[in-house]
C-alpha cells in the first residue's frame, strides 16, 4: 500500500519554518470521543508531574480524585493503554504517512501525552525544545531527516491570541537560539507566533524547533494529543511495553513500540530488522518460499 507524502509546499513549510499544520486529520466524532476519554482519563490512576516530589519534567504515578473539573489543568504521560483509539493513533493514516516521509522507516513511537491548558491568569506560558537539555543543541540540516519529531492533535478550538496557543519560533529549528536559563524565549517574545487552529488539526514539528504554551486566558480549557516520534536509536522514554497493550497492537504499532520480534540483544536498534520497511509500510512479508 503506498503512503502520502508531503506536498511540495509542504515540504519546503518543513524545511523552512520547521513545522506543518494539517487541517481537520480527526472528524468531530473522533474529537469529541477524544475529548471525552480526557475526561474520564483523570479520573484513572497515571503519570503526572508531582513538581512537590519530583524533578522538573518527571512524571509520578498519580490517582487523582474522581470528582476533578475537566476544565482543570492536567499532563498524563503514557496513555495508549487507556483506549484502543489511543494505540491507533500512532499509525493514524494521513499523519503517520507523513511521519514517515519526513523521518524515514526507522522510527519508534517513543512518548504518548494528553494536555489540558486550563484557562487561567496564573501560568505565564513557556518555550522549550524537546527532548532535554541534550537535544536542545542539536540541530540536524534542512536536507537530513529529523532526530525526533511530534504530532500533536488539537480537542480545542483555539482562536485569537493567549488562548493556549501552540507558540512557535518558525526558523529556530535550524539556528542557535538563546539557552541562558535566564533569558528564555516567552511565547511573546520577538519572533514568536501564537498558531490557531481548529478542533480536529494537526500541528507536526521536529524536537529542535522552539515551541510551547501561550497562556490561556480564553475562558476555555484547551485539550491536546501528542505522539512523538524518535530515529530507533534514541528509544522510547515513557512506557514499558506491556502485555494489555501488546496484545492490542497490530505488527505495525508493535514495532513502533521497540518489539522488534525477538528479545533485545546489543545491536538491535542500530540495525533494524530485515522486514522494517514492509513492516513499516504494511507490506505482506513475502511467504518463506516465495523468498528463497
Ligand atoms: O501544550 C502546548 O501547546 C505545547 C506542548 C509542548 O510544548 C510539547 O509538546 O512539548
């Protein structure tokens, strides 16, 4: 089955401005079932930040109370065992076609989140790049293929400007950028642009572009999706595969997820298996002896 690609005015936004928004990938059903699985998702145990206990960016395992207010801020890491529709989500078709493209075959999913930006005059916003302090010096070139990348899938309508919006620094995926703890990037400082978008779209952007949260004073909570992607490599960073959500996957999302048919031995994820590229692109594996 052959997988889309990007568009060429796609690929030169890529190249450019290091980032793409695609236009309504989930159909309002799909938001709204989303939306509502956030919902309910609090209520369940999981990874959250816990910032009393833990470092910055750690996450604890956390059981909230049941009666919480949706419209309330919450940040779940590892979520693709709280509904099928979230192991789907990895491969969804028409985003993970252009995953692919930009990242080539040799990709592990490596984080799954879900975001609630609470509508409040208390959180300022904040720009980072992702993957730690690590990558935030590391900038591949406009021709190679990014070290990371992510998916993100807005539940939200966000309009005008300090409604949450997904802040970018179009161009800072290939420039040094200031990284004195002092003087970060704000999501109003010069250069930055505060994206709209529409419940349903997709923003798709590698780890080195400067990124994050406006603030919210919109009145309206604003729900996300991420999925990140990595080179297989670098390995994943949130989960351990287990046997409730292997038994879920299609061979597809099991080798997104690091199981790569045998048990790990030193060399695995620098050489990929044989079939990675079928296996990627769901092409049958040709029968044993059609092979030989
Ligand atoms: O919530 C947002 O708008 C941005 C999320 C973010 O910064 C991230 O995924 O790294």
């Amino acid at each position: 089955m052959s997988m889309k690609t990007l568009t060429d005015e796609q690929r030169s936004k890529w190249a450019i401005d290091g980032y793409l928004q695609l236009e309504q990938v989930l159909s309002p059903d799909e938001v709204a079932f989303f939306s509502e699985q956030l919902d309910q998702m609090r209520k369940k145990p999981g990874w959250e930040p816990a910032p009393s206990e833990l470092p910055r960016g750690h996450y604890a395992w956390v059981q909230r109370s049941a009666n919480q207010d949706p419209k309330d801020f919450m940040d779940r890491r590892d979520i693709l065992a709280y509904d099928q529709a979230f192991i789907d989500l990895m491969d969804r078709p028409g985003v993970f076609d252009l995953v692919i493209d930009i990242m080539g075959p040799y990709v592990l999913h490596s984080m799954s989140q879900a975001i609630v930006r609470a509508s409040t005059e208390e959180f300022p916003g904040y720009t980072h790049t992702d993957g730690g302090e690590a990558l935030r010096r590391i900038r591949v070139t406009e021709t190679s293929r990014p070290l990371a990348m992510k998916a993100m899938y807005l539940l939200t309508d966000v309009e005008g400007t300090d409604s949450a919006n997904f802040t970018v620094f179009p161009g800072s995926h290939m420039r040094p950028f200031p990284e004195d703890a002092d003087a970060l990037p704000t999501p109003h400082s010069q250069g930055a642009a505060q994206l709209k978008g529409k419940a349903g779209d997709c923003y798709l952007f590698p780890h080195s572009l400067w990124h994050g949260p406006s603030p919210n004073h919109s009145g309206r909570a604003r729900k996300t999706l991420l999925y990140n992607y990595c080179q297989m490599f670098v390995r994943w960073y949130d989960f351990e595969l287990t046997p409730e959500v292997k038994e879920k996957c299609t061979p597809r999302q099991l080798r997104l997820l690091g199981d790569l048919g045998y048990d790990f031995r030193p060399g695995s994820y620098f050489y990929a298996p044989a079939d990675q590229v079928d296996v990627i692109h769901q092409i049958a594996a040709p029968a044993i002896e059609a092979r030989s």
